[in-house]
C-alpha cells in the first residue's frame, strides 16, 4: 500500500509509509525489488487518490471523488507508484474512489495515459476488489484484470465469474467484444500482460517454489494446514520481526537519560500499566481480521492483516527478563485502565512505572470501538491519558510506551515533570514484547524518525477526513495542494510537537563538511527498465545530477544510528513547500567513528511538474540543500545555481 498519510486519521496509512512522496517511493520501490526477488508478483494499490476510508466505494459503497490538482497528483500521489514502475512493478491496483469525478478504475487518463503512456508501465492493471463498476468502460480505460470477477461480490448461487451474469466481464465481455464494444485488440493486450508476468518471473519452471496459500479469514485448523502446507515461513523470521520491531522503535523524549533503564538487578520494583501491554484474554486471533483492540495492538485490522503464529506481550517479556536477571526483584502488572487505586498502590514505590497505550485503525468494512476505519480523532484510546497522568502523580519515574497506527495527542501529559520517557513503538508484531525490552534496557539503541509529524493541537493539520457528506457523490477536494504534513508546518510556520524526521538515540552525533557538486552526465542509481516520463530537456529523470558529501561523528559514548536526511529547497518562483525530503541515509558508527556519507539527486528529485508544458522541468534559480536530523533540526546548508 502506497497511499500517502494525507490525514493523520486516515484508516488504513499504518499499512503505507508515511506522510511523504519522496520516501514513500523509495520504500515501495525497495518492497517491490524485494517481492520480486522471490520470483513472486507485486502489486502497488490503491491508484489513486485513496487517502481515506469513509466513502472509499466498492462493493455498491458510495465512493467519493479525491478532487486533486495535477501538479500535486504528479509531484505526491503518483511519485511512489511512479518509483515502482521504474523498477518492473508487476501489478498495479486501481482503486474505489473516483479520481476528479471518473472512477479510479474508468480513468484513462491515469491508466492509459499516465500509468502504461508516460511511465511506460509493462505489467497489468488489477481492479480492487469489486471496484469495477462498468465491464466496457474499465476495459477501455486500461483495466487488465478484473477482481474477484463480479458485480459487487457476486451472487451465492454463481460460483465461476467466467459464466455468471453477476460480472461486468466474463460473458459480457464476450458480448462487448462481439459487438465491437471492447476491440479484440484490447483483450490480446490484457492476456499479454498477464501472461509476461507469468514468464517473466519464471513460473512456468520446474525449480518455481510451490505456493503458499493464503485465505481469507481464519478458517479451521485443518483447513489452514491444507492451505499453507507447502512452505514454512516462521524458521528464523522471528529474528528478523525482534530486529525490525525495535529498529522501528522511536525514541521521543528521554529526559535526564531515563532510558536506557538500570540493569534489573540494580532495581527494586517494576511495574507495567496498560491493557495494551497483556494479550487479548480471549485469544491473540480471537478477532477476525484483527477487529478488536483488547490486550496489546501488534498489528491494526483489516483485509491487509494476518493471524499471529504467536504474540509475546510487553508484560509477558519485561517479566521474564527482570525476573530472571534479577529473581528477588519485585514485578507487578496491571492491565485495568480504569484501575486507578491498584495503579497508585503498585507505583507508588516502583522504580519505573512502564505505562503502555494505544491508539488503532483499519479497513472501513470494519467498525472497531465506534471507528469505521478511520480514527473518529487522534487521542488515545481506553483512557490512556488519565492512565499516565494518574501514574505520574504517584511515580517520578514514568516511561510510557504508545502502540499506534500514527499519530497521538499528546498534550495531556507529554509536559509531565514525572514522564521522562515516550516511546513510539507502532505495530511491531509477535516479537512485541522482546523488541521493547531490547530497547528499554539499551541491548538496541533506537534510531527510528517519524514518517509523519505529530501536532500540537489536532486543528494544526491542513486536512482531516471527510466523516459525513450529503451528496450523492462526496467531494473530498484536496485544498491543500502540495502542502501535507511537514510542508504545511513549515509554510505557516507552526510549531509542531514533534516534527517530520524526529526521533532521538542513546549516543551524540555531529555533523560537518559538507559539499555539493554537479555530476558527470549520464550517472544513475539504477537503469530504468521502461521508457520513462516526458521531460522538457528529454534526459532521463534519473539522470544524477547532484552529488552530496558530509561527515558524520558519534560524539557520544555509545554505538548508535544516525539518520541522515537531505532536505531541497527550490528557488522561491517555482511555488514549493521551503524544504522537500529528497534523500536519507541510516549511518551505523561505533563510539567515536567518523564516516563520509554520499547522496546522490536525480534530475527528478530537482523537478517540478509543469502544468502547461505537461512535463517535468528543472527550475533555473538557486537551490538550497539541507542536512539535518529532522526536518526542524539542520545541521548544513549551502545553496547551488542551477
């Protein structure tokens, strides 16, 4: 899922990566070179314009139209699945909504024109599920395949799409072409495509790996034997889950060096505060497609979830480790949120009070604590913030530790002399409990940064979700252009609680020697493998055509990441935000260690869409670039004519 956080209440943007064009790109272009790695097909959905749940459309849903300019449609929502593209996409999914009044699955202007004309896209063009909504139309706009098959979801006495009435396709599209409604030409297209796919990535061989079947929804345990019997995907993965939990581990605040905690066995008494940090007591998987929010938020719910093989809770592992380091050492655990007097009795004289609060989303076929999807507001939920408060009056030493799909308000508490710590600690999976221990008490020193800015007030945003409309067809009008998120922060000069790019470490670092130079012609990351985009100069859009050099040293005491991001603020007549997020780069270095860190700009990362040209254009004028930490906190700057 690529689609952009363009609000922070948007359902289902845990499932993306973030507020940002340019970062999102490069992470689903990474998925897509994995994916394909295996010789498995991956798909880019939702295209386009699907950055909320409420009036998605589908299945006779009432889909709204996403009414967006062209500029931003070129330089935000289409530039991650433009990156895909660019590196041999196999699938692209349209989406429910409409897109400026054209049903996302019916617009050629995107599909024909945009997805398969100027980028050149080779693979094939999947409607969502039941988000066709004509057979002629959707085929002439570029759709290739159309899933599941039917109308909706099809009529219970109609098992095979192929013959049944209840579909746009199958015998209709027979009809369509025999009546010169859907030239033959169109459907040799589709099979093509599809058929490539299958070359393409070698499964017509002998050594092709057999598949691992998934189903939707739970099933029996019999069934889910016979549907994944081929391959075990378990083995070492739970190394790999620990690893990337508490990789993805923000650090917001650490007063005083409150983390890393003591060793155990320098401690008296713990305790952990939360429903979020127990498991369901009905089961890890008691709730289909993840719809509930009891116990610990691992992972948010909806069609893109999947059962747990097992889910080790926060309490489960601060438990075990403490205790085993330290077996006289008091632990008590609290999973009431409303238990204040049992809160106040265990904290009073804990060493650390580890509170744990959530925050969760999802699907819109799915309503969760009165949530259709997307989040109703951004506050905790389950009384989270008189849980910390009430903590805090009894204990000076409180850490809290946030699950969530995005972000929080914070403001309640975050100030709280006796909070010193805030963990965003996302969905982190089975491996929960075990990520968090490893950073809490320093064996993985964080290094995440937040994809998205958390707000001091909720009316900081420049967009919110469209809840309720009374037209037949919903207006979601994207008025704030170019300016999402951090771009709309820094335009207006807003102070945000925590910016874009934030996320603090164990250790120092210091940044210096920068230089910036032009690069010899013709370098490139990586050779595009399609015919890419109009350009007014006709060169490649990736095309390097800025090299950037700096140094980075850990001044601290301790090994530690840094995230290193590369901030471009074009020349003030061009009309962009002050500064764009145009590379970044995760830097590993020992206790006093020093490296060089090289980034390269493309002459896209250097464009801006053209609406009259229609094309991409590198702007003559002074260019800023921007090292920092964040997108508030930078370090380096020089400015070059381009």
């Amino acid at each position: 899922m690529t689609n952009l956080m363009r609000t922070p209440e948007a359902g289902r943007s845990w499932e993306g990566s973030g507020a940002d064009p340019y970062m999102a790109g490069v992470a689903t272009a990474q998925a897509v070179l994995g994916i394909q790695s295996t010789r498995a097909s991956a798909c880019v959905k939702h295209y386009i314009g699907n950055e909320q749940e409420h009036y998605r459309g589908g299945s006779g849903g009432i889909a709204a139209s996403s009414n967006i300019d062209d500029r931003t449609l070129r330089e935000l929502y289409d530039w991650p699945f433009a990156e895909a593209i660019h590196v041999g996409v196999d699938y692209i999914m349209c989406s429910y909504n409409r897109i400026n009044q054209t049903y996302a699955c019916e617009n050629s202007k995107m599909i024909n024109g945009v997805a398969k004309g100027e980028h050149g896209f080779q693979g094939v063009l999947v409607t969502d599920w039941a988000a066709a909504a004509s057979g002629v139309r959707t085929s002439l706009a570029g759709a290739d395949m159309n899933m599941p098959g039917f109308m909706e979801y099809g009529q219970p006495s109609e098992s095979d799409p192929s013959t049944a009435q209840s579909s746009y396709w199958g015998v209709r599209m027979i009809e369509a072409v025999k009546n010169g409604s859907v030239p033959i030409q169109r459907i040799d297209d589709m099979v093509t495509r599809v058929i490539s796919t299958y070359y393409k990535q070698g499964q017509d061989k002998p050594d092709y790996p057999r598949l691992n079947m998934g189903n939707f929804g739970q099933g029996t345990a019999d069934q889910q034997r016979t549907l994944n019997k081929h391959v075990n995907v378990q083995a070492d993965h739970y190394k790999l889950i620990r690893e990337i939990g508490a990789a993805s581990t923000i650090l917001l605040k650490n007063t005083n060096h409150a983390l890393p905690l003591k060793s155990p066995k320098k401690l008296k008494k713990v305790v952990v505060i939360g429903s979020d940090a127990g498991n369901n007591p009905k089961g890890i998987n008691s709730c289909v497609a993840r719809s509930c929010d009891h116990g610990t938020l691992a992972a948010a719910w909806g069609s893109g979830t999947a059962n747990f093989p097992y889910l080790i809770a926060p309490a489960t592992a601060i438990r075990k480790y403490v205790t085993e380091a330290n077996p006289s050492i008091i632990y008590q655990a609290i999973f009431d949120n409303y238990a204040y007097k049992e809160v106040a009795e265990a904290s009073a004289q804990a060493d650390v009070a580890i509170v744990h609060v959530s925050s969760d989303s999802g699907e819109g076929y799915l309503t969760v604590e009165g949530n259709a999807g997307d989040r109703n507001n951004i506050s905790l939920w389950y009384n989270g913030d008189d849980l910390i408060l009430k903590t805090a009056e009894v204990c000076d030493n409180v850490v809290v530790v946030i699950h969530s799909v995005g972000a929080v308000d914070m403001e309640p508490w975050i100030n709280n002399r006796n909070v010193k710590a805030v963990l965003m600690a996302g969905l982190p999976g089975q491996e929960s409990g075990n990520s968090e221990v490893d950073v809490l008490w320093g064996k993985v020193n964080p290094s995440a940064r937040l994809p998205y800015t958390v707000a001091k007030k909720h009316s900081d945003y420049p967009a919110r979700v469209l809840f309720n409309s009374h037209l037949k067809v919903p207006q979601i009008t994207y008025s704030e252009q170019l300016k999402i998120d951090y771009r709309h922060f820094d335009t207006h000069n807003i102070q945000p609680r925590f910016e874009f790019g934030f996320g603090l470490s164990y250790t120092t670092f210091k940044y210096d020697s920068l230089s910036v130079s032009k690069s010899a012609p013709g370098s490139s990351r990586r050779k595009a493998q399609t015919m890419w985009s109009k350009m007014s100069t006709g060169a490649s859009l990736y095309e390097n055509l800025i090299n950037l050099q700096f140094r980075i040293t850990n001044t601290g005491i301790i090994s530690g990441n840094e995230v290193a991001q590369l901030y471009v603020g074009f020349p003030a007549e061009v009309g962009e935000p002050p500064k764009v997020l145009r590379g970044f780069e995760r830097v590993f270095l020992a206790k006093g260690e020093t490296k060089t860190v090289s980034l390269d700009l493309r002459r896209k990362d250097l464009s801006y869409w053209d609406v009259i040209s229609q094309s991409w254009k590198v702007p003559n004028g002074s260019f800023k670039f921007m090292i920092g930490s964040s997108s508030r906190k930078i370090h380096l700057i020089q400015e070059l004519e381009m």
